[in-house]
C-alpha cells in the first residue's frame, strides 16, 4: 500500500527514531507499503520516518548500471549504525520530504554500516559513492534530522525563502 510521504516543515520529521524490538508481520508490511511508496514516488530512498513511524528503519534502491531499479537490489534495513567513515564527497541531493529542491550536500566517500534484515540477521555493508550517500541521508532521517540542515547558512536562507514563496503560491 502506498502510503503518505510527510514533508518538510511538518514536525514529525524532527523526531528521533526508536529501535524496533520485533521483527514480525507488522514490520515486514511496513517495508513492503514503504517500498511501494519510494517507487511511487521516484525515490531511492526512505526512512519510516517520511511515512509518519519514528522507528529506525529504512529502505534503499539504488539504480543498476541499466538505470534501472531492480529490487533484488533493496536494502531493508532495520536499526542501522555507521561504524565507520572515511573521505568526502559532493553529491547533489534532493528528498521526498522537501520536494522540488536539491542541492549540493558534503558527505563521506566510504562508510561501513551494520544493521539488522527483515528477518533480524545481523548484516554489515561496505559501501562508497551513491551508495554511501543515500546510506548516510536515510540515516539523517532517523536522527531527525532534513539534508538541508547540511547547507551552508546563505544557501540554507536562499532555500527558507524560495521554500516560503512556493508554499505561498500553493495556497
């Protein structure tokens, strides 16, 4: 099921994200609803957090070399920690949460992560580039944390303005 995607300034966003304790049914629809909602939406990333539930999980489909999304692809996530970065790197960025606006974020080149499957095993995933910076975004999410707290302080206030007129305009 697709479910809504919350944006930015609604406040559940700043929340910070618990620790699941049970990996069952009601996990497994969760990562399932978030995975139609991602696609729905042209996305390679979310955390449950974008779709209202405080809780550390997220999903990750990252093109192929085809640019395509293969889900035997996805990474499900569950409980995530970095246990190790390294190096930097620009990547331009945009979010669910903050539609229509991207920019250049300053990001680790290469990260190791440790979290836990569906099923609660135990995975470690070595990655860098794309990868590490979709990894490192999700990841902002379940802290409560938008990639625009990332921007320097002048293009922060450029993006405040352009962010006020639009919901302006909308209304």
């Amino acid at each position: 099921m697709v479910r809504e995607v919350i944006t930015y300034p609604n406040k559940l966003l700043r929340l910070k994200s618990k620790d699941v304790v049970q990996f069952d049914l009601e996990l497994h629809t969760l990562l399932d609803d978030m995975y139609e909602t991602m696609m729905s939406q042209n996305g390679v990333g979310l955390a449950a957090i974008q779709v209202a539930l405080p809780l550390n999980v997220l999903i990750i489909n990252i093109p192929n070399e085809e640019d395509i999304q293969d889900k035997k692809d996805l990474i499900e996530a569950i409980n995530p920690v970095i246990t190790h970065k390294d190096g930097t790197q620009i990547f331009t960025e945009g979010c669910l949460s903050v539609p229509g606006f991207s920019e250049d974020v300053t990001r680790a080149q290469h990260i190791i992560v440790e979290y836990f499957d569906r099923y609660g095993n135990k995975q470690t995933m070595e990655c860098e580039d794309f990868l590490a910076v979709a990894w490192q975004h999700e990841m902002e999410h379940l802290s409560g944390h938008l990639f625009i707290e990332n921007l320097s302080i002048l293009k922060r206030k450029k993006f405040e303005k352009e962010w006020k007129k639009r919901m302006k305009d909308k209304k």
